[in-house]
C-alpha cells in the first residue's frame, strides 16, 4: 500500500530565510481538516517550514494524525543554521515535539545532509538516540541529488528514504537499488513545484493528478507519495488520485 502524506512546506506561509509572508491561518486550518477527513496517512513537516509556525500550527490544529519532521536545521539561532551534530538534532527534535503538542513524531527525517556530512554519519548512533531512545518511531532522510540517493543505498540501517521525482525519474535504477537494501522509498516534488498542474485548464487538473500519481506508483511502488496541496482548491485536485490509491489498496 502506497501511503499518502501532506506536505506542509508552504500551508502555513511561506518563509523566505528573512521572515514569513502569504500567512493564512484560515486556509492552513481548512488543508489540514482536509487531510483529517479524507483519512491521510501523516502530515510533513518541518522547523524550518513557515520558521517554526508550521509545526505550531499542525499541533494546534491536528494532534491525531501522524507527523513526521526534520532535523539538521536548527532554528533557535536568529537566522536558521545548518547543524547535523547529534545533540543538535536531539535538541530540534524534542523542540518540534513541543510545537507539535506530542510527546512522539511518527517519523524523523535528516534533512537535506550536504553530500560531505553525510558520508562522516553513524546512522546507527543516530537511531539509537533519535528512535531508540529519543521520540521519533523510525529514522529517515531526505535527499537531493543522484550520488547521495546512491550513498542511501549503501547505508546498512534501513531508512525512511525522501527523494526528488524528478531525480529518480532520471535515474530509475536507484529506486531498484534502495528497495533492494531494505529502504523506504517516499517521493516529493511530485510536480516540480505545481507549474506543469497550474498551466492546464481548470476542469483538467484532478484527472492530470490522477494519471501523474498512478504513473508514478506503477513506476517506483514507493512506500509514500507527499503531495503538497498549498489551498483547498488545490487539495480538490488531488481527491480523486487519492481516492483511487485507497480503491487499489483495499479492492
């Protein structure tokens, strides 16, 4: 079964590394009801997403749902600062765990490691601390380009594994190579951004969705497809995609 989980990047506003702009509380709150409604798998999200008024946001709003966060970014610094050392990240953690009204996130994800840092991690002292002994029920990460997709494949804990579509649209053999090694594969990015859906017509948009995220599953078969509606109007496009996931899970 392919899990659907909403991407949170933007719902809240949009953080522009100086402050937050295109805030709305009204239409965060209706996305989110949304997703509860039509029974999404998790919500995603992140310190850095709308600089920590995401995550307040999610748990103010929706405190069943699953969530899932990141670390590797540390926003207790007066501007946001790349920081992948592990008491930092168990720091991030548990200040997002606190945002979130939760005591435990579903998933953690390291995100967007620089390819150098990645290669010095001890993944399993990573697990030990973040899931093991820390809030978070299974470890992950996210990544940007081919060569660390590859360095993923090689690591020897299994991972919660967030990748760009089109990166592995352009390298399909790493899809192959992270299922092999027991990784999780979860696409995001699943319309670059939402150009190619925002150029068609209207009355075209949900059937495009549909064919976009069914062509993808029978590609990749990833264990999580983060859609990344920013209004209801947009959520609306993805219904019937989403819909159609639940039919071929439960026939």
């Amino acid at each position: 079964m392919t899990r659907v989980v909403l991407g949170t990047m933007r719902t809240s506003g949009n953080f522009n590394s100086l402050m937050v702009v295109d805030r709305d509380t009204d239409r965060a709150a209706e996305v989110v009801r949304m997703a509860r409604k039509h029974n999404l798998d998790a919500l995603d999200t992140a310190p850095i997403y709308a600089r920590t008024l995401s995550e307040s946001d999610l748990g103010e709003l929706c405190p069943d749902l699953p969530v899932w966060t990141k670390v590797g970014v540390d926003v207790r610094t007066p501007l946001p600062t790349l920081d992948y050392s592990l008491p930092a990240m168990a720091a991030t953690l548990a200040g997002s765990c606190e945002r979130l009204r939760r005591s435990s996130v579903d998933c953690v994800l390291v995100h967007n490691p620089p390819i150098e840092l990645f290669r010095s991690f001890d993944w399993r002292e990573m697990r030990r601390l973040l899931v093991e002994e820390g809030p978070a029920r299974e470890l992950g990460v996210s990544v940007l380009d081919p060569s660390e997709i590859a360095l993923v494949a090689d690591v020897g804990t299994p991972l919660v594994t967030m990748v760009e579509t089109a990166v592995l649209e352009r390298h399909p053999e790493l899809a192959v190579r992270l299922r092999d090694a027991g990784h999780r594969l979860v696409l995001r990015s699943l319309f670059a951004g939402g150009r190619g859906i925002r150029s068609l017509p209207a009355e075209r948009r949900a059937e495009a969705v549909t064919e976009r995220l069914g062509s993808l599953t029978a590609a990749f078969d990833p264990w999580a497809l983060v859609i990344a509606p920013r209004t209801p109007e947009q959520f609306a496009d993805y219904l019937p995609a989403v819909e159609h996931l639940r039919e071929e899970a439960h026939p």
